[in-house]
C-alpha cells in the first residue's frame, strides 16, 4: 500500500485526530522558518529572543523582532495547507490544532480549534503593570512603551526561558494523551517541550502521519507514515482522497 493511501486510511479510521503545526506550515505563505539555509537564524542571533537579553536590551531586541514577526505578518496569507486543516475541522474529520506558530494564519484560513502553544502576536503586555495592548501599537514607535508606566512591552508570544502560556500547555497536552492519530506538518521538533506531542500521542498507542519537505527527528524514532513534499501539496491530496469514496 502506498503511504498517502496508508495515511488516508489513518485519518478514515481515527477518532480523536490533531494536527500539530511548525514554521514550515506557514514557508508557503512567505513566512521563513527559524532553522534550515532560508531560516531565520543565518541572519539573525537567536539571543534577540533571550528573555534575559530583551529586558537589558530592549532597543536591539525590539529592533530584530519588528523585522522578523512583524514586518510580514500582517500581509501574510494563509496557503492551501492552512486552508485544508480547516477544511478538515467543519468536516469534523480534526479535533484541533496544537501549533508552535505566531503568526495566526490557521485562525486566518477558518480553523475555530487552534492551541497556540508558544502564544501569538497579536497583542503586547507591559512587562512591569500588564497592562495589555493590540499589536498596532508596534508600528508608532521603535520601542513600543506602556502608557501607563513607561516599561517596555513585550510581544504575547514566548521567548527563550519563557514557561508555555496557560492553558494551552495543559490542554495541548490532555488533547495529546487522548488523541489516537496526529497529523505532524512542517517542524524539525527540537523545540521542547512542543517536540515531546507526537511522543505522547505514540505512547498512548497512537498513530503519526508526517508531512515535511526532510526527514526529521521524529521520522525515525517515531516510525511515522512519512509523507515527503510541501505541506501544501501534501495537504490537497489528503483532502481530495478523502472526499473521492473510491479511494
Ligand atoms: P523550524 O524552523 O525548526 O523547522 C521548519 C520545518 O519545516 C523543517 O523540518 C523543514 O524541513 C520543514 N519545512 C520547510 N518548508 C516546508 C514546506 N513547504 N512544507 C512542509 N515542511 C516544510 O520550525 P519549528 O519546528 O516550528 O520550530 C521553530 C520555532 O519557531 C517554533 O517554536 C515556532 O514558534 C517558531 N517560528 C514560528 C514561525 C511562524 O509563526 N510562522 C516562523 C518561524 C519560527
Ligand atoms: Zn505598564
């Protein structure tokens, strides 16, 4: 049996299935990943992201951070991966997606389920009052600052040392104990603790169907049903295979 028929029968069988989103979801929409010869990290330091680092040195932290999530985000738009996943939600074929991404183009495409596990950018929070603003606040000023007391805001999405915002972690991981397939689209899984969902799914006798242009970590000490190519293209064939009755 072919892969993609093996993954279709997967998805046709299961119960309870998730899809778990990285930056390679988002490579088609214009959006460029962290790792890999495109990445995000061959241009800028990953400490830019260091939570110790933003609060001594906010200016060139926020510097870095307006370029890499800000300065494309709001034109991007959702590609035919996104579009599929939320398909597959109104179908009732997918529970929910547990995404590592910021950049709300799953909320974009119509996905209603979405776990945003490392946060989202959409908003700010003063790091010393909490006061809460909306991202547009971004583009007034090289250093976005609270009105209220003049400390520095901080994007809603994680930073490195950061805890994963509550609840997403607790209900990703009740979702990915529960859960008996998902659907792993376009991350390396080095980033912890997200990289550990597909091994809890694994470990409470699940199955794993993986979409990535590479092989990754999970593709061999996973046994996953790998389905080499782009998420977009993967992602069509799986949708027109399960509305086809013959396949
Ligand atoms: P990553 O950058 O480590 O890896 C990207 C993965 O996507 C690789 O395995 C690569 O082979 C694969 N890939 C590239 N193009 C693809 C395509 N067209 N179709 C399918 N797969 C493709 O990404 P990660 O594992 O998500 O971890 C990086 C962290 O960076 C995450 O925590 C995430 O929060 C953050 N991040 C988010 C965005 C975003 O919101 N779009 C962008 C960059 C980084
Ligand atoms: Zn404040």
């Amino acid at each position: 049996m072919n892969t993609l028929k093996k993954a279709i029968d997967l998805i046709k069988e299961s119960r309870l299935m998730l899809a778990f989103t990285g930056a390679g979801i988002s490579v088609e929409s214009g959006i460029p990943p962290f790792r890999g010869p495109e990445g995000i990290w061959n241009k800028y330091d990953p400490i830019v992201l260091d939570l110790s680092y933003f609060y001594a040195k906010p200016q060139k932290s926020w510097k870095a951070i307006k370029e890499i999530f800000y300065s494309f985000f709001d034109e991007a738009k959702p590609n035919p991966a996104h579009h599929k996943l939320a398909w597959l939600e109104q179908q009732h074929i997918l529970h929910s997606i547990i995404t590592q991404n910021i950049d709300n183009l799953h909320q974009k495409a119509g996905s209603k389920n979405v776990i945003e596990f490392h946060g989202h950018t959409r908003t700010l929070t003063c790091i010393k009052c909490k006061q809460q603003y909306p991202s547009e606040v971004v583009k007034r000023s090289k250093v976005p600052v609270c009105q209220n007391c003049g400390s520095v805001l901080k994007p809603d999405f994680i930073f490195f040392g950061e805890a994963i915002p509550e609840p997403a972690g607790s209900r990703a991981f009740d979702l990915a104990a529960r859960a008996d397939l998902i659907l792993v689209i376009g991350t390396t899984g080095e980033v912890m603790p997200a990289g550990q969902i597909p091994y809890i799914v694994k470990r409470n006798g699940g199955n794993i169907i993986e979409i990535n242009t590479e092989k990754s970590a999970f593709t061999h000490q996973l046994d996953t049903c790998f389905l080499q190519g782009k998420a977009s293209d993967i992602m069509i064939q799986i949708a027109s295979g399960l509305s086809n009755p013959l396949s």
